[in-house]
C-alpha cells in the first residue's frame, strides 16, 4: 500500500494540486492522508467568510442595540451595559473581531474552529433576527 501511494505521489506534479502526507507522524496501519490544494483553498474562504459574516452581524447588532436604547428598552446583558455606557462596546466588537480575523487567516484550517465560528454566525444570526423582528413589533422598525 505505501509503495503504490510512494508511486503516486512521485506521479503527481505540483500542478496538479495534490499533496500526500507520508509523514512519520502517521499511523502505520492508518489511512494515509491525502489532501488537495482545492479543498485547502475552499476551507481557508469557508472561514473567511465566516469572519466576514459575524463583521457584518455586530454591525447590525450594534445598529439593533442602539435602536433599542433609542426606544428606552435598557440593554440586559451586564457586560453589554458596561461598554454601552462608556461608548467602548463597538472598539471592543472591532478589536475582538480584528483578532479572530488574524487569527483564521494566520492558522490552518481546521474542522472543528471552522464548524464552532458558522455555530458562532448562526447564533449571532438568530439574534440580530430575533433584535429586527422586536423592533417591528413594537413600531421602531
């Protein structure tokens, strides 16, 4: 088995976009694992994304927030309040979010951070819906 993946990796050229681990950080008696720059790339723009995402959903978040402090509904998360009440709430969304940017473009794509920040997205989704859908109901909006 590993003399013919020996043979197809000596096949492979770098244009073809294809990598083979051979490592010996692998199990003998594992898979070996094959990877191609395609999927990489794909991966790398699914966590872009990701992070472009939750830019755009504090942004409204902030937007929502401030629609409700507008309309005299005071903010009920104590951490919130505290950078409401002296204007640090959208630095502190900026710098957070510039450091996770960073971060997703500095480290290798992984399933499980890519996974936990499109839950993050998600999460943050529902709640930006669930902020314009009160304030439709109460005549902000």
């Amino acid at each position: 088995m590993r003399e013919q993946t020996a043979i197809a990796a000596e096949a492979a050229t770098p244009s073809d976009g294809l990598e083979i681990d051979l490592r010996e950080h692998q199990r003998r008696d594992g898979p070996v694992v094959v990877r191609t720059v395609e999927s990489e790339r794909r991966h790398r723009n699914a966590r872009l994304i990701g992070v472009a995402l939750l830019v755009v959903l504090n942004v409204a978040d902030l937007v929502s927030t401030d629609a409700f402090l507008d309309a005299g509904v005071e903010e009920g998360n104590p951490v919130g309040a505290f950078l409401l009440s002296r204007g640090w709430a959208g630095w502190a969304k900026a710098i957070l979010l510039l450091v996770l940017g960073w971060r997703v473009a500095k480290s290798p794509p992984r399933v499980g951070t890519t996974c936990a920040l499109w839950f993050v997205a998600g999460v943050y989704t529902m709640a930006v819906l669930f902020n314009v859908l009160v304030l439709r109901a109460i005549g902000v909006l």
